[in-house]
C-alpha cells in the first residue's frame, strides 16, 4: 500500500518544447578573488532553452538597478530582445503577488518592459522548477566559468571573462540536437525583437538634504560635500554603480558624482590551515587556487623549484603569520631581491624592523655651539694626541 500511496501522490511532468526567442532569467552567486580576498558577486543569468545559449552579467547586488541594468546589458550583447522572459517572484521586479496570481510590478520594470517591448512571465510562488532551464545554466555557469574563482581587480575585467567564458560555450554540441549551441543560437537570434535605437538610462531619483557638517548620507555611508551648504537639499540620481549629486533647485546643475557605497561580503581566508595543508602536500602549491589568491611576490617566493626550500619556505610563512599579516609578507618580498643567497633571513629582517623601528631621535637644539662647527665630526685622535695616550 506504500508504494501504491507513493505513485498516487507523485507529481506528473510534461516534456516541453520550447519555441525560438523566449528566454528565462535568474541570478547566481559567485566569488572572485579581489586584493587577495573571496568576494561575493551576483550574476544575472539569461538562457535560451530551445538553443541552449545563455548570457551573463555579473552586478554588486540584486537590487532594481542592478537588475535592469544587467537585463540592458545582456539585450546588448545578444544583438536583440527576446519576445517574452520567465521571472521568479524578484523584488527588484514584483511588489506583490495579487489575487488570481496577478502580478503588481515596480514602476521602474514596467517602464524597462514597454521601453524593450518583451513581455514578462512569472512563475508561480515557490516553482523554480517552472523556469529550469535557467536554474541548471546558473549552476553550470558557478562550476565552469567560476572554478576556481577568478582573479579580477576590476569590474570590468569580471565582466569581459564571464562573456568570454559563455561565447566560447556556445561551441560545444547540444545535449539533445545534432548541432552546436552557436548554429541552433543563429537560428533562434533572428525571431528576437530588434533594439530600440536608444538604451534605456536606468536610474531613480532621490531628494536627500546634508547634515550640519555639509555631508551627504546614503546607503549608510557619509559622502563630504565641501562645495555645498550645510543642510541644503540636493536630488541624488542613483543608478547601478555611481550617484550623481545634482541641486535641487530647479536647474538640476551637477554637483559631484559619488561611487555607489556597495558593502561587498568577504570571505575570510585562514591562511595558516592553508599553508598547514601545504606542508604536508607541498605539490599543490603549484595549482592550488589559494596561491593565486596570494601577492604576486609571494606567489614566487612559493612556487620555488626545489621541493625542500619550497617546504622549508612554506613552515617559514606558517610561523611568520603568527606575527605578521600576508599583506605585510607580500609587501616586503616585493621590495627584496629573489636572488639573494639568504632570502628568508633577509626577510625575517626586515619584518622585524617594520614591527620595530630604530630610535632615531631629532638633533637636541642648543645655542652653544658656534655656526661654523655645526655638522662636523669630531677628530677623536686629536684627544689622545692632546691628553697623551698612545693608541697601538
């Protein structure tokens, strides 16, 4: 009877076909390496389940600038608006879900839609499944394209990699079809819906006023604005990475353009467990994703041939970090030479004399001696001359 209970409530699937030109969209969670720390990313997925092609942008957060402006972005890259997109219930999208399963959208989405001229679809509450193409693209893109994670210093520079990384997937064959992602994507590229001739600039405006101390606050973050009055009101136009200040007093003049204050979320990084992992697998060193985290300097202090200096060298850094940060490693090895004889001892040098300085102290200033004496070193053979001592 359990088994019988059991096909009873199982859940019936249809295999669908998906027509040409509708896509689904949803965001991913990656991590970077950025100044040698794991940062977190967020990544606006769009894929085509009747070619398999997807398009990928990476944003700071998910919030609705974010996310349209991503959307914008991804319509540029394919050349073309897909005719209708498959959402989850977002945020940045939907302020409620209504009566009937009628769907209330941010004033902002609805403008982005008429603007792009696609039309939205929502999936039911708590259905991912119902847009599933997009959820496996979002998990195959973290595996592929983001392990390890990549080494950026910039956004743009994550930016270019991710859409490298997707048109050099569309080589591959479909997991079904006889032909490439690239020749199916042609064939679904011409029922997309033209761009409009001019980009929508995504942006909202805020009135803010300074504080007594002429400061502006955002986002929990304090902006200085020497260049206006304490407590005057400005119109702060926000968009997806910067905010621009303007006057608010009808002319609109702008003031200053200000970066977005994102809190980006770090992942700590225990680098003593890691060099203790190395010590006993001095080896994976060379391909370990944390030695790519490293500072250049370090890196080359690391990667050295010889697998006993390489281990001796390894135990070294371990016992430094008990009194040193990797950043200060890193920066003293930049500024001392590789080839030298005894590196590690030279090193352990100069750590030491940035945690302990030499006492230099100021000339003591005193009116006694004479100007022209000033700066000369004195004769002391002229003391012994003087007082008779012979010096062997």
């Amino acid at each position: 009877r359990k088994k019988a209970m059991a096909a009873e409530r199982a859940e019936h699937f249809e295999r669908l076909e998906h027509p040409g030109g509708e896509a689904q969209a949803d965001f991913g969670t990656v991590y970077v390496v950025k100044s040698g720390e794991l940062v977190e990313r967020k990544v606006l997925t769009l894929s085509f389940p009747y070619s398999n092609a997807a398009f990928v942008f990476p944003v700071p957060k998910e919030n609705t600038e974010c996310f349209l402006e991503a959307l914008g972005r991804l319509f540029q890259q394919m050349g073309g608006v897909p005719r209708k997109i498959w959402f989850d219930n977002l945020s940045a999208a939907v302020v409620s879900i209504q009566q009937g399963g009628k769907r209330e959208c941010t004033e902002a989405f609805r403008r982005f839609c008429a603007h792009y001229r696609f039309e939205p679809l929502f999936c039911n509450p708590y259905s991912g499944h119902e847009k599933g193409h997009v959820e496996n693209k979002v998990g195959y893109g973290r595996r592929n394209w983001c392990v390890p994670p990549p080494v950026i210093d910039t956004p743009e520079q994550l930016e270019t990699y991710l859409a490298e990384a997707a048109r050099a997937d569309m080589q591959r064959p479909h997991y079904v079809k006889k032909q490439t992602i690239a020749e199916l994507w042609e064939q679904e590229k011409c029922k997309l819906l033209t761009l409009p001739t001019t980009p929508l600039e995504i942006f909202r405006l805020e009135t803010c006023h300074l504080n007594k101390y002429a400061e502006l606050s955002f986002d929990a973050a304090l902006f200085p604005l020497p260049q206006c009055r304490a407590m005057q009101p400005v119109l702060v136009k926000v968009k997806w990475d910067v905010l621009e200040v303007l006057t608010a007093d009808g002319t609109y003049t702008p003031i200053v353009t200000l970066p977005r204050p994102y809190t980006e979320k770090v992942i700590p990084v225990d680098w003593k467990a890691v060099l203790k992992r190395y010590e006993k697998r001095p080896r994976a060193v060379m391909y370990s994703s944390f030695t790519n985290m490293m500072p250049q300097a370090l890196q080359t202090f690391l990667t050295v041939e010889d697998l006993n200096a390489r281990k001796a060298r390894i135990r070294l850094l371990h016992r430094l970090l008990d009194t040193y940060t990797l950043e200060e490693i890193g920066q003293v090895l930049g500024e001392l030479s590789h080839q030298q004889e005894h590196l590690a001892v030279a090193l352990e040098h100069a750590l030491y004399a940035i945690k302990h300085p030499v006492f230099r102290p100021e000339p003591f200033p005193e009116s006694h001696t004479p100007p022209a004496l000033h700066g000369q070193i004195p004769m002391l053979e002229e003391y012994d001359r003087i007082l008779g001592v012979r010096v062997e």
